[in-house]
C-alpha cells in the first residue's frame, strides 16, 4: 500500500473517531448507512471501520484506494473498481 495514502487516511480518519458518520457506497454498488460511534484499525492493509456500539461496519482493502478527497466533515476514498465511499459527519 502507498504509505502516503495510508499516513492521509490515518490523519483525516483520527478526527471522525467516537463520531456518527453516514456512510455511501456508490458504483456497482450502492448502499447507504449509519454508524453512530466510530472507531478503526488497520490490520493486513484492511480498514476496518466499525461502530462502536453495534455490528456495523466496512472492511475496505487499503491497495485499492487509489485517491482520497477531503472535504469539509467528508472523506472521499475512490477505489480501482470504480467504486466510491463517502463517510460523512452526521449533523
């Protein structure tokens, strides 16, 4: 995995931690949901981003992150299958 990607994402994502956040999925898939309390890990360049709270969560493999946007309260990850996932701060 680019270490620059994953340094970006370690420093953007320490700042959505114990948040609710929205998550989006668009592409071959589309799906959208809620994690109320947000914690992460990385283990085998795998993003684990998981609610506190309950079982739900995103696995993302970290090679297939190619660009990262960040945005006011947003992060854009844009993956090699034409995939993009939004984590936004729930207002």
């Amino acid at each position: 995995m680019n270490n620059n990607i994953n340094n970006q994402l370690e420093k953007i994502l320490s700042n959505f931690i114990e948040k609710s956040i929205i998550v989006k999925q668009s592409g071959f898939l589309e799906s959208t949901y809620c994690i109320e309390t947000l914690t992460y890990f990385v283990k085998n360049d795998i993003l684990n981003v998981e609610d506190k709270d309950s079982n739900v969560y995103i696995k993302i493999n970290l090679n297939q992150i190619y660009k990262i946007k960040n945005e006011k309260d947003k992060i854009l990850l844009y993956l090699d299958n034409d995939t993009i996932i939004t984590f936004t701060l729930k207002r």
